[in-house]
C-alpha cells in the first residue's frame, strides 16, 4: 500500500483545490523519496497537517489551531473566507493491506464552518472509528510516525513513560488491537454503568415485588377458597333444594292424589244419598230415620268444618312459634293436635268397625247356612250315585263300575271339604270323571242320567265354590277387623301415652313460650266439636237403636247407613289427612323459599342448582361446617385490590425484564473481560517481537548516526511503579456500589496499563567518548539525532505505508544531514517518503519535488517537478 495522490481544498492556506500526485514503485522495488521545499510561511507544513487531519486527528493543537473552524480558509485582503475545507487521500491497496476489497481507497474528511464533519471512504460515510480501525491494520496512524513533524523530532525524548508506549502501540503494529482494547473497555465500563442503575432499579423493585407477590398469593388462595366454596355450596345446596324440591312435589302430588279420592268418595256419599231417600219414599217408617242420618251428616260436616278451623289455628300457633325460633314447641303443640285428633278418629273408627263386625257375623251365619245346604244337595246326589252303583248287574262292565266308585268318593270328598283349594281340586277330578263316565257309558247305564248328574254336579259345585269364596271374604273380613280393632285399640294407649306426655312438656315450657295464642277460639272450637261429638253419638245411637227394631225390614237402609257412616269416616280421614299434607306442603314451601333466598344471597345462580344433581349423599352437617370453615378462611384473607394483579404482573415483568437485562449485562461483562484478555495476549506477543527488533535496529542507526556509541530502549513494567493493581472482578458477583467503584478504578487501570503489565518505555542513548545516565542531559542536536535513529529503526522493523517528514533534518549540520537521507534511501525500499526539508541533501536524494509559495493573495500554490527527468534532460 502506498500513498498515490493527495486532494487538498480549503485546508488552512489552500484555497484553491491541489492535487500532488506521489510516485509508485520505481526499480528495485523503491518507492521513492519526494521532496516538498518553500520559503518560510508559504504552506509546505500545512499539506502535512492535512494529511494528519485526514487520518484523523483530533487535536487542535497539534493541528495548530484553537478551534475546528480555523482549519478552513478564513479568507485574505483579496479573498473571502470559504465554508468547507475537504482533504483526500488516494491509497493503492492492490495489495490489500487495508481490510477492504477495493484496490484504491479514497479517504475523505471534510468540515463545515458550523461544525458538522464527516468521513468518507471511495464516497461512502463512515465513523471515525472505522477510519481508525482500517488505517491501524494498514499500520499506521495519525499520531506517531506515520507523519512526524517539526517539534515531535525534538520534544519525543521529552515525553512520559506512557507517551512512549502509546508511540510505540503503533510502531509494533498493535494499534489496531488497541484500538479493540479501547473500544472493548469504553463498553465494559458503560456495562458495569449499565448494571450498577439496573441493580439499583432492581433493588427497588425488589421488596414491592414481595410485596405483591404475598397479596397475590393471598389472592390466589382466596381463588381457590372460593372455587372449593362455590363447588361445595353448589353441591350442598343442590342436595338441600333437590330433597325438598322432591319432598314438596311428593306431597303436592299425594295432596291431588287424596283431593281426588276424596272428591270420588263425596260422590259416592252423594249417590248412597240419593239412594237412601229413594228408601225413605218407599219406606214410611224411614222417614225418621233418614231426618237422623241427615241431622248426623250436617253434624259430621259441621264437625269437619270445625276440624280445619282448629287445624288452621294449630297451624298459624306452630307458624308464629317457628318464625320464633321456637321449633321444639311448634312441634309439641302440632304434635298435641295430632295426637288428640287421632285419638278421636280411632275411637270413631273402632265403634264403625265393631258394629261391622256385628254384621259381618250375621252375613256369614247366613252364608254358612246356604253351604249346609248345597252340602245336603251334594250328599243326596251321591246316594242316588251310590243306589245306580248297586244296582248294576254283573255283566256291566268292571270298568264303568270302578270309575262310578271314585266318582262318588271325590263327591264325598266334595261334601267335606271347606277349603276353597283344594275343593276347586277336586271339582276338576269329579269333571274328568264325569268325561271318562260319558265315554265308555253304554247300555248298562243310560247317557240321560249321567248328563244330568253332571249337569246337577256342576251347578252344586260351581254354587258351593261360590260360597265358600263368599264365606272365606267374610271371615276374612272379620278377622282383618278384629285384627284392626285391636291394632286400633293399641294405637289409641300409645296415643293417649303419647299425648300425655306432650301435654306434660307444653305445661312445662308453657312459660317458655305463649301458648295462649288463638287459645279461646280453639277453646271454643273444642267445645264445639265436644258438643257436636255428644250429638252425633246420640244420633248414632238412635240410629243403632232404629236399626236394631226395623233390621230385618229397613235391612237395606241400614246397609247403606253403614257404607255411609263408612264412608263419612274415611271422607273425614281423608280430610284429616289433607289437612296434615296442606301444613305440611306450605312448611316445605315456606322452608324452599327461603332455601332459595339464602341459595341468592350465598350462592348466586339459583338455576344451577336446580339444574345441578348432588355427586351423592350430602352429609348436611359435616358440608355446613366445611362452608363455615373456608369463608372463615375468606373472611381472615380480607379485601383485596382487583388491581392488585394486574400490578404485580406489570411488575413483575419489569422485574423479570431488569433480571434479564442483568444476566445479559453479566453476559457482556465476561465476555468484554474475555476479550481483553485475549487482546492482551496477542498484543503482548505482537509488542515483544516487534520490540526486540526495533531495540536492535535502534542500535544500528544510532551508531551511523553517531559513528558510534550505545543506544537501547528498556520496557517499563507497572510493578515498578508505586501504583497498586486493583484485583480482578470475581465471576457472578453481585453489584454493589463499593464494587461498582472498584470495577471503575480496575477499568481506569486496565485504560492506563494494560494486563500485560508494560507502563511505558525508557529510551538509554550514549554517544561515543560521553558517559551519560540520561536522554535530558543530551545536546540539542544528539537529542534529534536520537528521536531519528529510533523513528527510523521503528519504519526499519514496522514500515507504515507511507511516512511524511515535516523538516526534521532542520536542526541537522551538513554531515549529518547526508547521514539521514542515505537512511531514507535506503528505507525507501520498505515505505514511502514524503520530506518537508530545506535540506539540499534530501533534496538531491527525491524523485519528485514539490514547491509551494504563497501569491500576494494569501493562497498557497504549488509547483512540480521529476527530478529523473530533469536530470535526463540535462544531460542530454
């Protein structure tokens, strides 16, 4: 790579656009010496300030200026000041020394008089650490000896320890891995910046995050507790409202179902009236009768009515107790009211069933009767078997005689036998006698006579089974009444047990409660029906009593008295009844309507629980306890913001976020600690073998230079120095501020001395005859001649692609002068020369020279010429 063209504009004293054309590569390989020489004051350090402003230079000092904007043209007595200043390096890279694939690279910088300023490479804006970067790899820089001016030959010696070292970054090639290094540590400490304010926000976030964290908890607790809740109150509430649901329906549909009979049975009591006084009009001395059974009626009726008035008021008495909270008693009095009604309803039960008992032997006397007398019709048809029998003569067939034998034993049989069983047995076997006897009758006895005994038989025995049927009804009649009587009678001492007992507790607690609600209008109602029972049972008794003297005349007006009376007595069972199941059905109806408020005010959606059916049996007492239990659980939680959620998941994911940020910043951390290290390494390895070299060319130059004498350079290492190291950051550490500090101290340190442990350079230099211990105590001229040989022995051992020298040799007599540019000739096969000199020496060692004057205007112009061809031209 070498320089091939320079465009300057603007820069400084040039106004006007200039273009300096340097040569290539000339023979054997030498790239050439060119020359630029001018009076004092015409411009010629200006083109080596314009290319170390292109490379990037940052200081206005160096640059010999105050501010940016003095860089531009400012203007002369002739010519205005311009508004830009623009400089362009045109460099060969067909040997892709630079990083890019491009074989001519055009490095523009260009600044505008407001201050805005800009990199260009082949037109392409660029960063100046790109520049940077590019021109450290090609090796060389703008701020060490790439272009070396007048005060740096002299004032190089002058510099610090660190100075040194940052001249010799460059000059063993590791700039560019410094540069990484920089830019490496500029991010490390903007990473440990970063994660210091992300810790710090964390530990912010941190106990809020708790906070919310135990809220959320809480809350999410509650959830469950309410879903457990809602699942156990649906499932208990659902049994609760489905039994008494079923309850209610049951007993509204066993309430229809009596309503029914009932009115079923009113119809029949309406039609055994209408048939009773069809009786009255045929029988003059039933009309008595029938004015008592129609006073008994009216009196049973008002006696129902009665019933269901005290009813209603034992009902409204357990009501009010209950709406007390007095259930016990409400009980005890509806209980009492039963028991007593029962009682009664037993007693008049068990008279009826006496008297039908009475009767009911009467019809079964009769009945036994007429079987005696189907059993002497059956007797008298077997002796006249038993006379056709005898009567047969010897020649009749065995056969027919034997079948007439069994015919009259299973007659025989039929006589004896009162059991309906087995007499149906053995009307079969007489039937298929009686076929056999048909089937092989002959002569010997006529065909007449057996059909007419079948004919006979069949209709005794059809007759007898008849009323042994009728018999058996009756006694079984009789004895399921007795049995029902005594059954009744039993009841009625448990009862009266009963309620004495009940009586007894309402005594007692009857200070407990008020009992004596409605107690003068059931008093009354009591007395009422006492009188009422008095005359219904003078009225039966008068009927009894009527019925005794006309039974055998008014024997079918009695029937029907009796089926009456009976059916009276279930009318008023089944309106006892009825009125137990209308209490009973409007407690169930009062209880489901406030199951069903409560279900609203605990649950919520009482269709769910209609339309939900229990998993299985609820155990009401152990669920009512659960529900206590978890709302007792709800209740210690408390209130919770609904908002609560949704800022714990804003916070939590910026705390998630923060958390990330700093694993990533961590990440970061180690990876730029890494990188530094291995940058490290490389440049330590670079730096000693670039360094040795340099350390022994010094040397040699110094001695052409001096005719002698020693010359070294000596690495300052940082544990000379009083300076502590600070101590290496421990992975995974958390960031505190003591630590972030230290961080910054270490990263302060690792700016100023890098991990290979160099803090700068010392440079050892003794002419020949002198003994001297430092550089300070070197002339002016052995101090230039010093910096020279070292700068030379650096492009000897590290060649930049091009180095500009701006007067250098200045200082310099005449001998050593043409030291120096042998020097550079003979470097000139390693890089290429551009020398700022009023040196004729220099001069005659150049292949192009360049001059540079300043016209009345205050622009400087420049003029060329190739010295070969000159000389060529010469000599011709």
């Amino acid at each position: 790579m070498f320089l091939e063209k320079l465009e300057i504009q603007g820069f400084k004293s040039f106004a006007n656009k200039n273009t300096l054309v340097f040569p290539g590569l000339l023979d054997e390989n030498r790239r050439g010496i060119t020359s630029i020489v001018g009076p004092n004051g015409s411009g010629k350090s200006n083109i080596a300030d314009a290319v170390r402003w292109a490379l990037g230079e940052q200081s206005m000092k160096t640059l010999r200026g105050k501010k940016s904007e003095d860089i531009i043209f400012s203007g002369s007595a002739k010519l205005g000041k311009l508004s830009l200043a623009e400089v362009s390096l045109f460099l060969n890279n067909e040997d892709h020394k630079a990083p890019l694939d491009y074989s001519q690279i055009i490095l523009t910088r260009r600044i505008y008089r407001d201050g805005l300023s800009e990199y260009l490479i082949n037109n392409n804006r660029v960063r100046l650490s790109d520049v940077q970067i590019i021109l450290a790899k090609a090796n060389f820089g703008q701020k060490t000896y790439s272009v070396i001016g007048q005060g740096l030959v002299e004032g190089f010696l002058n510099t610090t320890l660190s100075e040194r070292k940052e001249f010799f970054d460059e000059a063993t090639g590791v700039k560019q891995f410094q540069i990484k290094r920089d830019d490496s540590l500029n991010k490390l400490i903007l990473s440990y910046e970063n994660l210091n304010q992300v810790s710090m926000l964390l530990a912010e976030i941190e106990p809020r995050l708790k906070s919310l964290t135990r809220q959320v908890n809480k809350l999410k607790k509650r959830d469950e507790i309410e879903a457990e809740l809602k699942k156990l109150e649906l499932n208990y509430y659902s049994g609760l409202w489905h039994e008494l649901n079923g309850k209610f329906s049951l007993s509204n549909k066993e309430l229809l179902g009596l309503e029914r009979i009932k009115q079923e049975k009113l119809k029949k009591n309406e039609q055994l009236n209408r048939e009773l006084s069809q009786l009255e009009k045929e029988n003059l001395g039933g009309q008595e009768f029938a004015v008592w059974q129609k006073e008994l009626n009216e009196l049973q009726n008002k006696k129902e009515i009665l019933n269901k008035q005290a009813a209603r008021l034992e009902a409204e008495l357990e009501v009010k107790l209950e709406a007390k909270g007095q259930f016990d008693l409400s009980w005890l009095v509806g209980k009492s009211s039963e028991l007593s009604q029962e009682i009664k309803n037993n007693q008049e039960e068990t008279g009826g069933l006496e008297n039908n008992i009475g009767e009911e032997k009467k019809v079964l006397a009769g009945l036994k009767t007429d079987l005696d007398s189907i059993n002497g019709k059956i007797n008298k048809l077997n002796q006249n078997i038993l006379r056709a029998s005898s009567n047969l003569s010897g020649g009749v067939s065995a056969k027919v005689n034997q079948e007439l034998k069994e015919l009259n034993t299973y007659l025989l049989a039929a006589e004896l036998e009162n059991n309906l069983a087995g007499l149906k047995k053995i009307i079969k076997q007489i039937k298929e006698k009686l076929a056999v006897l048909l089937e092989i009758s002959g002569e010997e006895t006529r065909r007449e006579n057996l059909e007419d005994w079948q004919k006979n038989l069949m209709a005794l025995t059809a007759e007898k089974e008849a009323l042994m049927n009728k018999i058996n009804e009756s006694s079984f009649r009789i004895s399921a009444r007795s049995e029902r009587v005594k059954l009744i009678t039993e009841r009625r001492l448990g009862l009266a047990n009963e309620l004495a007992e009940v009586n007894n507790k309402l005594q007692q607690n009857r200070g407990a409660a008020n009992l004596n609600d409605n107690k003068k209008e059931r008093q009354r109602l009591k007395r009422e029906a006492a009188e009422l029972d008095g005359k219904i049972s003078g009225l039966k008794e008068k009927l009894t009593l009527f019925n005794a003297k006309e039974n055998e005349q008014k024997s079918r007006l009695f029937a029907l008295q009796k089926n009456l009376q009976v059916l009276q007595n279930e009318i008023n069972g089944l309106a006892n009844r009825l009125n137990k199941l209308n209490i009973n059905s409007a407690r169930l109806e009062t209880r489901l309507a406030d199951l069903e408020i409560e279900i609203r005010n605990n649950y919520g959606n009482l269709k769910d629980i209609k339309d939900k059916r229990p998993d299985g049996p609820v155990d009401e007492t152990a669920a009512w306890e659960k529900i206590t239990s978890l709302k007792r659980q709800i209740d210690q939680i408390g209130g919770l913001d609904p908002e609560t959620e949704k800022e714990y998941l804003e916070t939590k994911e910026r705390y998630d976020y923060l958390e990330n940020q700093i694993h990533d910043l961590n990440g970061a951390v180690g990876s730029l600690e890494k990188i530094i290290k291995e940058l490290d390494a490389v440049i330590k390895k670079k730096f000693d073998e670039k360094f040795k070299n340099i350390s022994v060319k010094f040397e040699e130059y110094f001695k052409i230079l001096f005719n002698g004498g020693q010359a070294k350079i000596v690495k300052v290492l940082t544990e000379d120095l009083p300076e502590n190291k600070p101590e290496e950051n421990k992975a995974d550490e958390p960031i505190t501020e003591d630590k972030f500090t230290a961080n910054l101290k270490r990263i302060k340190y690792l700016q100023k001395y890098n991990s290979t442990g160099l803090a700068g350079i010392e440079i050892i230099a003794t002419p020949p005859g002198k003994k001297i211990k430092a550089i300070t105590m070197l002339s002016g001229g052995e101090r230039a001649l010093t910096a020279i040989g070292l700068i030379c022995a650096i492009i000897s051992c590290n060649p930049a692609p091009f180095v500009i020298l701006d007067e250098v040799d200045a200082s310099l007599d005449e001998a050593n002068s043409e030291r120096l540019a042998k020097i550079l000739d003979d470097l000139s096969h390693k890089t290429q020369f551009i020398v700022i000199t009023h040196n004729r020496a220099s001069m005659r060692r150049a292949n192009i020279l360049y001059g540079v004057t300043m016209a009345e205007n205050g622009v400087s112009k420049l003029l060329s010429i190739k010295l070969d061809q000159a000389s060529k031209a010469v000599r011709k």
